[in-house]
C-alpha cells in the first residue's frame, strides 16, 4: 500500500485548534506547519472563529470550499465519530487523532467511540493515525507537528507509538545532526499500524534506516514479514517498551497495546539482525554510527582524549564491549615521545594529552602517525564534561576536520567524538556549541563512554552478521 | 596510624606556583584555599618573588621563618627530592606532590626520581601524598585544591587515584547534595596508600560512608584488612577502573599502579558487601541513595510522572532491576477517578499526569491516597527533559516537601526524584534549578530513570545482604 498520501498531502485542516490560551501544547500543530513553511493549503477550525497567526479560524468545515487531504483533530473523543462523517465530504483521505480518551482508558465508554471512529473511517475509506498520538513528521514535505525538529531531509525512517517519546528522541537526534526521511508517531494504531508504516518504508527510496519505539503489535503476522523484508536490505533499530510485568500493564495503559512475549522479541531481533536497543538514546547513538561513522575494517580502537582516569575509564568500557584497545608499537610512541614531554602523558594508547592546552601541532603529528599504524581500525576523540570549552577548543576535533587534509580531516581512517555533556550551567554553552560543531560536520558524537562503546559494538556486530549470513 | 595531620594542617606552603599565568589550572590550589577561607598561615615560594591575590610571594623556603605542616609541590619531577630535604627543616609533616614524570611515566628516570623522593621523606619522617595526584579536600579544616567544591561538611569519605576523575565526581556529588567529610586524591600512591587511608576513615567518626576509585593496590593484604573493618560498621562503594586488559595497561601508565585480578575483586567485595559500581556517576546515585533515601519497608514502588512513553520505560527499568511497580488497588484508582479526567491519564501506576498544568491539587490528593496504601513502600516522581520547567514546576515535587505536612512533605514514605538533565540550551537552566532545589532540600535525584532504579536496588540489596549476614 503507498502510502504517499499520509506523508505528501496538498491541504490540512485543524480542527479543534485552541483559540484561548497561546501557550497550550497542541499549539505546535501550527506553528510547526508555520516554521516549516508548509506550502500546501492550511485551515483552521473552531466555532468560535476569529484569527490565529494571521490565519482566519474557520468557525466550521462548511466554510472550507475546497478538498481537506488531511485533517488533524484536536477535539474530544466524543465528538470524533462525527467528525469522520463531515470531513468524508471534503474528499479527506486521513484523519490524525491527537485526542486521547478511547481504547487505552480500558474504560466501555472510551472502547466504545474508538470502535465508532474506525468504523465510519472505514465506511467513508478515510484512514486513521491514532487515535492518541502526534502523527506525521516530513521534512521532505514540510509536515512537522513542531516547530522544533530540524527542518533538513535525511534517510532516516522513524515509527513511535509514544508521541512523548518521539519528541524527547528528536531534541536528542537533532542536536546530534541525525536527520530524518519521515517519522510518525501512531499511537493505539486503530487504523494504520506498525506493519502498514514498515511495508511503506521498506519501499520508500527516501529511507534507507529505519528505527522504532514499539509498544505491541496489532498486526504481528504482517509485522514479521514487512520486518524480515525490510531488514534484508535496510538496517533497523528496535526499542521495545513494555518488557516487564509493569511494563506491559503500562502499555495497556498508554497505547492499549499488548506488549507481547519478551522472548518472542528477543528471537525476531535475532533472526532478522534487528539492532534491539533499550532506550532512546540508545536509538540516536545507533543512528549517529550508522550514518556518521564509516565502517572500520575492525574493532581496534585508538582512543585520544585529556586525563589518566578518564583514559582508564573509556578503555574499560571499549573493551567490555569486545572492542580493543591496542598498544600502540613501541618505534611510533618513540616518535610521539620526541615532541611530548613525559610528565603528565601517556602515550601508548590512550594517548592522553593532560598537560594541556597549546599543542596543535603534536596532536597533528600524532595522528598522522597513528593514521600510518595498520593496528589502528579507527579513532576514538573524547572531551570530557568540564574540558569544554577551555581545554576542548585547543585540543579540538578541528585538527581531525581540516579540508586541507585527506579523508576525514588529517586521518583517512573513522573517527569518532565523545563529548560529555555538562548539566552546571557556565559549561554548557562551550559543550552545547562543540557538540554541534562536530555533529554539524557530520561526525557522531556521543554523550558518554559508555554510549559510544555499545553504539559502536552493536553496529560492528550488526555488520559483522550480515557478512556472515552473506 | 593517625592522618589528622594531613587533613588538618595549621599551616601550608604552596612552592613552585606559577607567577606569570594566572589562568594556569594549577592556580585552583590557592584560589582553593582562598575561597575556602583557610584559616592556618598560607605561604607561596616562587624564586620569582613578586605577590598574587595580595599575597607576597616568597622567593625561597628561607624567607619563611615558621614552621610548615603542609607542602603543595609544584616544581618539577627533577627538583622533588631536593624540596623534600629542604621541608625537613622546617617541620613539615606531610608533602604532596602534585608534580607528575614520576613511577607512572615507565621510564628509568622517573622510577628513579620517586625512589629518590621516598627515600629522602622516610629519612626525615615526613609522609608524601602522590606523586601525580591532586591532594586533599576537607572542608572542615578549609582545604581544598578547588574552589568549585562544595564548602559544607558532610559524612563520606572518597578516595580517588585519579585527580580528573575526583574533579568530575565532585561536580556531579555536589549538584545533588552530596556532602564529604575529607577525600583525597592520591595519584601514584608511592607513601600514603589506600590502605591508610582506609584505615584512617574507618576510625574517623565524621565519616560515615566511604566510596573509592581505585586503580590498583600498593598494600593489598592491609587494604584488604582494612576493607573487612571498615564494612562492617560503615558502607563502602567502590568503582575499580583497569578491569580489561587496556584499561590495565592505562593504569599502569596512569598511577603506575598493578590493575590486579578482576576476579579478586569481584570476590572481595561479594564477601565485605561492598556497593560495586562501574562510572563515576553510579558513585554519586549510591551516595544520594544512602544520604537522602530512607530506607523503604520494601521493593514496592509507586511512580508519578508526566507522560505515557516515560511511564512504562521507568516502570521497565524499575522491574528488571527487581524493583516492583504493583498495580494500585481498584477502589484507590476509582477515587482517583473522580477527579482525575480519564484522557491522556494512565492511573493504574505509573500515574501518569500527562494532561498537563495546574492541578496541584489533584496530586495532593493522590498522594495522600497513596500514603495510606500498604502496597506502596516509596515514591518515584519524575520529570523528562523538556518539561521542565514548564511542567516541572507546575506539577513539582514541591507538593512533597511542604513543610505543613507530615514526613518528607504531604507523604510519610521515602520518595526518589527522577530529573532528566538537558543538553539544550533553553531548557538547561530551568532543568538545573529544579535539580538544584530538591537535591537542597535533601531529596534524591537522579539524572536518568536506569540510574535510579540501578542505584536503589543496590542500596537495598546492600542492606538485604547486611540484614541476612546479622
């Protein structure tokens, strides 16, 4: 099924847009079409009329003359029903729900109207997204139900059953420089499903990853096969909420959804090479390596960063991972050795450059040495939260970024950032303004040690599968 | 052996300060003692002479005509020695070195100029801090090498190899309200070790906890006797940087210290009880969890949050760690009920108040209501990144700590604070004030919904193993 229409549509209809309070959340609905510039035709309605942004409120659908694409609906759950049989005259082709208060209350009355909705939906062939849920997101399109995401086109395909998640995901992944093809967050999946949205990424040219919050199936059977077909030409990425005894009375709860069989989970990420991650950092820090971080020949990690502890600490986590941190050979830290002096360095790998700031052009020499040394697979920068921007700057990724250079910046090989966020706050402008530095150049930056190890590892190992099953 | 006299110096001299850059990060060690308001004599040696922060400047250790407890040494590895005989003479009791090129550099002329230094301390009796390390912190006697640490007393005891890891420690601990009696950094650990050290803590009545970054051992069997004593009267959390093959050669380059066996370790801290964590950051969620946690009858939690995605991955995180999130009884959620409009509200627990603001006093009577319950032993709030401090504040922990009210607030039962940091800059100020308030106000919080449920199951699997072993 193309589903196109959902993610391209010519006109779009508000409905029950707040004209009161400027502040209410479901405001972005609107400014995120505004701050997008979506160019297609854009209404507003809500009885009591008047204007909002400068766009007159239409104080009901009969005054929209022309075809509604799509219509989003804020208004409540008792009027929804309704609301399927007007817009069906408008030639309307998919409603988003953003109301809650159906099927996931586990209330009759909400069970009861949720039933109603689709069934008129499927009377009138309009689909449904949601109920409960944001919708859409396309930057190819200009469709963002908020101002806030980025505004650029990327590969990435992303499915959220959590429209609180999508949006915390998106600050995260946006910072980090992933963009995205389209995403949509889908809620108690009435109507349109999980399986409906992977068939149409499997299929789409403008996505070439994909990666989901999933809370339960509605469609398991159809699920597996667009998942095994997706996955044999496209990675995935797999966060699944709802794992615990809790969890999945949470998610009855939150989506209506049933969570399903842990194990069930555990074998189809297996047998389709599916990335499982276990948050939603753990999504973008998949998703900064798979699209930021070229692939390495192999798991030998040279790892270059300020401080002996925090040297010990990064190596530990690399290598619990199953990646290694080799020593480096004796005639190239001989060479290292001529221009750095002994107190408060170490060379062998980590090298760490403690004693400071001003050494721009020893961190050149070593890395065109390391760059030469066949045991080096890629390269591991980190600033640690504090190092920024003082330390940070001097020492930069800049060295590594140069255009004057080969490859990536001075070295030919992969390179990697671990910059660690700071939460006091005359740090966090300097680490705010050198993550985004780097990411904006296109390196994957990574918040902690600990991140970059298991993003890193499990895309090796996602690779390293593939080669083998061929 | 009584180490007052290295926490307690009545007077220090700072020699081979540096005149000219006042940004250099070794100035922290006057700036340290001056914000601190030390209250002992404070000398600095220069040959330079000259006067810093109004200071003058001493041009030799002859100028000083008084006796001087406490040497900070700053010159280079070279000059070491010779400062140690110079020092004997005027009753110098204790001497760090800061100064790094020594034992951790592997080479001939550093292991050399250590041995040269020990020998010469041990031939006039005084006892040396380092090589390659930071120093001491006690902010009851007005030390410290930093004046970003926190200024109050409080009762643990930390002890780090690592000066960089106890400076990124110390910004995080201090944040959330975590309070220090004395720590120290003690670098290659060449006189005083860790098995003083520990010693020292064990009898000292203002330490009450005790956390540690350990590389590796100088003194094994005596820090393992002093691990034996100590965890039997006071709770001992340790992170062991070096456990990998490259992390062990790191420390060996790092402390000049052995890593030692990760299977010894593992056995002996199964054997005293010892809190094993594995970053800095899971020291400091140990230590809120053991300073400001009241300890819960239970593993039963109730968890109150804004947003449905949010909700079941902490209640996820919560179970697989053994925590339980039961589900609140039918006649608690029907008054709840009443209330409580059912759209976009999961009331089962997690409660989840996802319809927003201004209902301060629903939540009052849900706690109350939950208070009563015996199901619940404790309380998780949360707050994601983004809602604060929008949502934050409206739908606050403040509800918990009004003074009006019994226990820690409205509630009696231990409650747990979950605030997610923000790495964007327009939410970041209003994230670290909230943090900054409850943590003030003696609540635990926590940056992430994994590193609360980690940390409250170790702290009472700490207290389970205690209970078991009598």
């Amino acid at each position: 099924m193309d589903l196109d229409f959902v993610f391209y549509p010519r006109s779009i209809a508000i409905v029950g847009i707040t004209t009161l309070n400027v502040k209410h959340w479901t405001r972005a609905f609107l400014t995120g079409l505004v701050e997008f510039k979506y160019p297609g035709k854009l209404y507003l309605v809500n009885p009591k009329g008047g204007q909002i942004e400068g766009i007159t409120v239409c104080k009901s659908l009969e005054e929209i003359g022309e075809t509604i694409d799509y219509v989003i609906g804020l208004i409540p759950a008792s009027a929804a029903p309704e609301l399927v049989t007007q817009v069906a005259y408008k030639g309307t082709r998919v409603i988003h729900f953003c109301t809650a208060g159906f099927s996931e209350t586990g209330e009759k009355e909400g069970i009861r109207l949720e039933k109603e909705v689709l069934e008129a939906a499927k009377k009138h062939n309009i689909r449904i997204i949601g109920p409960n849920c944001l919708g859409v997101y396309c930057p190819d399109s200009r469709v963002s139900f908020s101002p806030l995401f980025p505004k650029e086109s990327g590969n990435i395909g992303f499915l959220s059953q959590s429209g609180g998640n999508f949006g915390s995901l998106m600050r995260d992944a946006g910072l980090r420089g992933v963009r995205f093809s389209k995403a949509v967050s889908y809620g108690n999946a009435g109507d349109l499903n999980e399986a409906d949205f992977l068939e149409y990424f499997a299929n789409d040219p403008k996505t070439e990853i994909v990666a989901m919050y999933i809370e339960g199936l509605k469609d398991g059977k159809r699920f597996r096969q667009a998942l095994e077909k997706i996955s044999s030409t496209k990675p995935v990425i797999i966060f699944k909420g709802g794992v615990t005894e809790g969890g999945a009375r949470a998610v009855a709860g939150h989506t209506s959804s049933l969570a399903g069989n842990e194990r069930i989970w555990d074998s189809l990420c297996k047998q389709f090479n599916i990335i499982r991650v276990n948050s939603l950092t753990e999504i973008v820090d998949v998703l900064v390596t798979l699209g930021h971080f070229t692939r390495p020949k192999g798991r030998n990690a040279v790892i270059i960063g300020g401080g002996g502890g925090a040297s010990v600490m990064i190596t530990d986590k690399f290598e619990k991972k199953g990646l290694k941190v080799p020593q480096l050979p004796q005639d190239i830290i001989s060479k290292i050795r001529e221009y750095t002096p002994v107190a408060g360095n170490i060379l062998k790998n980590p090298v760490d450059y403690s004693d400071g700031l001003g050494f721009r052009d020893k961190v050149e020499k070593t890395l065109t040495l390391i760059n030469e040394w066949e045991g080096a697979d890629f390269i591991v920068k980190f600033i640690r939260a504090g190092q920024t921007p003082t330390l940070g700057k001097k020492m930069g990724l800049e060295y590594l970024l140069e255009p004057s250079k080969t490859g990536n910046g001075i070295t030919s090989k992969p390179v990697a950032a671990v910059i660690e966020g700071s939460l006091l706050p005359p740090e966090q402008e300097g680490t705010y303004e050198t993550m985004k530095f780097y990411a904006d150049r296109g390196l994957p930056v990574y918040h902690s040690f600990d991140s970059a190890a298991t993003a890193i590892d499990r895309v090796l190992s996602y690779y390293e599968t593939k080669d083998r099953r061929g």
